[in-house]
C-alpha cells in the first residue's frame, strides 16, 4: 500500500513539473518562439511524473487513487497543451 508520505511527494514532484512546464509554455507563448531545450526538459518532466503517477497508483486505496488520477489529468492537459503550440 502506498503512504500518505509517498502520495504527497509525488504530488509535490508532480506540481513541481506542471508549473515548469506552464512557466515554458507562457514564456513560449509570449515570446513566439521556445527554447527547444527547456521546452523539450519541461514535457519529458511531465512524462516521467505522469508515468511515476500511473506506478503509485497500483498500491494506492481508493482515495489516494482519485488524487492521482485528478493530477494525471492535469498533467495531461498541460502536454495538450505543449504538444498544440509547439512550432
């Protein structure tokens, strides 16, 4: 079973990751042009914490499970997100 601990670190890592990855996005935005290399490390941040989500997720109980998923999806819509503005 997961601890309340490792739930909360992960999604601390995980916030972590998405406001990297908005402050990227915005500033891409912003400027109309990305550095390719902060943007590329700020979408594989988000792809190993959703992939670190999908683990813990197997030894959560019910409500920590719905916490995952919840952030899952955030950072699913922030890689939507990356992926439609990229150049």
């Amino acid at each position: 079973m997961a601890t309340r601990q490792s739930v909360d670190k992960l999604l601390q890592q995980c916030e972590d990751a998405l406001r990297y990855a908005q402050s990227q996005l915005s500033e891409g935005m912003k400027q109309e042009h990305y550095n390719d290399t902060e943007y590329t490390k700020a979408q594989l941040g988000l792809e190993n914490a959703y992939k670190e989500l999908e683990e813990l997720a197997h030894s959560a109980n019910d409500q920590q499970r719905e916490q995952l998923y919840r952030m899952r999806l955030q950072i699913q819509q922030t890689q939507n997100q990356m992926i439609l503005t990229e150049h």
